[in-house]
C-alpha cells in the first residue's frame, strides 16, 4: 500500500470518525496492529490531527473538516478521462507532459478509468496558447486590447469577458462599441493592453446559461413551438434537447415542445439534426427559414 494511499485511507478515517486508534486502523486497512500505529504516528505531523496520550487516539480539531475534499470513484475516471481527451490536440511534447501529470495524480492502487469522450476535432492547442495566454491576462486584470483580425483584415479595440470553446473552435467573447461579440482566436493576432481598465459585466453569466453553440447574443430571444414525432421523442423527454425546451403537450404519434432561439443561425444549428423528425408550427418566420434552408440545400444536391 503506498504512501499516499494510505495517508488519504487515514484521513477519510478521521473525517468519518473524528477519532480512530490502532485497532480501527488495523480493521479498516487490513493491516497488523503495529503497522497501524505506525501510520498513526506519521498522521501526527499533519495540521489539525492531534494525539490523545490517554488512550492512544487520534483526532481532528473542532474546527477542521475534509468534508466534500474526496473524489468518488467515477469522479477520478472522469478526471482522468479528461487528461486523454486533452492529449490528442497537443503535440508530442506536451502529450508526455499530460501524461507524466496524470501518473503523478493517479498514483493511487485500484483506480480503473470507465470513461471516455467521442473526439471531436478542435483547432489546435499548441498553436494559439500564446494568444490564448494574452486573452486570459486580460479578462482576469480586465483591461482593455486591441488586436488584429484576420478574418476581416481590421484592428479591433475591445473588453474582454470570456474565452469559450464551441463545435471545436476558441472564440473571445468581448464587448465591441458597446455590442457583445464573438471572435474566433485562432485569426487573432498582435494583442496589445490599451492601458485602460473595464469593469466586467454582471450579466455574462447568465447569457452563456442558456446557449446551445456560438450565435448567441444579448437580445430577447424567440419562442419557437414544433411537434417532435415519437420515434425520437424521447431523447427530448429524458433530457433537454434545445434552449429552455418545454413540453408543452403529447399526442398519439408525437409531443409538442417550446424552446428559445436567438437568430436564424442559432435556431438552424438547434433544430437541423432533428429535421426529418419534426414540424415548426410558430412563428411563420421560422418555419419559412427551415423551408429555405432545405429548398436551398436541395437545390444545390439537384444540380451535381
């Protein structure tokens, strides 16, 4: 049993039962009465644990707890899932890197992973940490910046709020000219401090709540209603599918839902995957938007 191990296994202990000595030790880990006292003794030096000569126990102070300090299980194979996820779009170098830190984190006897994540191709890592470094400097000391973006080939003067990951590209969400905007990190370049200081607004919070992917804004958003036919119906009754989804009835062949859309694009980017599946009923302007979308799409397949 290695050290660490057995320094979590005695601490848990002591949070469970505010006081343990050696025979609970040795019932608890399976080890020999003198081996429990010898890790009661190296317990000692730990802040907080003191040592009753009375009778040989130990204890934590009133004051100190480890409540809510402990991973489950399933919680460290999460964790660890996300160290292998995070090591396909980082080079080499890197990749060793995550893993030497893994093994250092993990070092403990009898945890298996039992997760893992679908990849999904992002833009990678390596190639704009240093531009990522600039932008998290300047959110966390909110100061201003301007930089250079490529993909319309002008200088913006911008507050930085936050750096969002989306359908496997960075984004920069910042105020612009008093207008919350979305930019895409990867064609950022020459980020440079104003010098002038922002305060951050209290609302960023709560806009990023409710969005399903990057078209979101800070405007009121629109209700849509559809019926979802009940071949896929339940994925919609297990979990919610779209924004503030609803359902607002259920019918022979299908239910009725409502959700909320900021725009087109952010209504075509909830709702496409589910197109043969359902049915706008309201508004009209949603409905003609998803029928042009599919004349349009058709019309190009046609023409091959």
């Amino acid at each position: 049993m290695n050290k660490l191990y057995t320094a979590l296994s005695l601490i848990k202990l002591l949070n469970e039962n505010k006081k343990i000595d050696s025979k609970k030790v040795s019932e608890e880990l399976g080890v020999s009465i003198r081996t429990a006292q010898r890790y009661l003794l190296e317990l000692s030096i730990i802040p907080g644990v003191i040592h009753n000569e009375k009778d040989n126990s130990y204890s934590l102070i009133d004051s100190y707890s480890f409540e809510g300090t402990f991973l489950s299980q399933s919680e460290l194979s999460y964790v660890g899932a996300l160290f292998d996820f995070l090591k396909r779009d980082v080079n080499s170098d890197s990749a060793k890197y995550l893993d030497k830190l893994k093994s250092k984190i993990f070092h403990l006897n009898g945890i298996t992973f039992s997760y893992d994540f679908v990849r999904e191709n992002i833009i990678g890592f390596d190639n704009i940490s240093s531009v990522l470094n600039d932008l998290e400097i300047a959110i966390k000391e909110q100061n201003e910046i301007t930089f250079l973006y490529e993909r319309y080939n002008r200088n913006y003067t911008v507050k930085p709020y936050r750096i969002i990951l989306s359908d496997g590209f960075w984004y920069l969400l910042a105020d612009h000219e008093d207008c919350l905007k979305t930019f895409v990190v990867d064609k950022i370049n020459d980020v440079k401090n104003t010098g002038n200081v922002f305060d951050h607004r209290d609302d960023i919070d709560e806009i990023l709540k409710d969005a399903n992917n990057i078209w979101f804004n800070e405007h009121e958003r629109d209700e849509v209603t559809m019926e979802i036919d009940n071949s896929v119906a339940d994925y919609f009754e297990r979990k919610s599918c779209l924004t503030n989804q609803k359902i607002i009835g259920e019918g022979k062949n299908s239910i009725e839902v409502t959700f909320e859309v900021y725009n087109e694009m952010d209504f075509l980017l909830q709702i496409l995957r589910w197109a043969p599946f359902i049915k706008i009923k309201s508004p009209e302007y949603y409905k003609q938007t998803l029928k042009k979308y599919l004349q349009d799409s058709l019309e190009k397949i046609e023409k091959e």
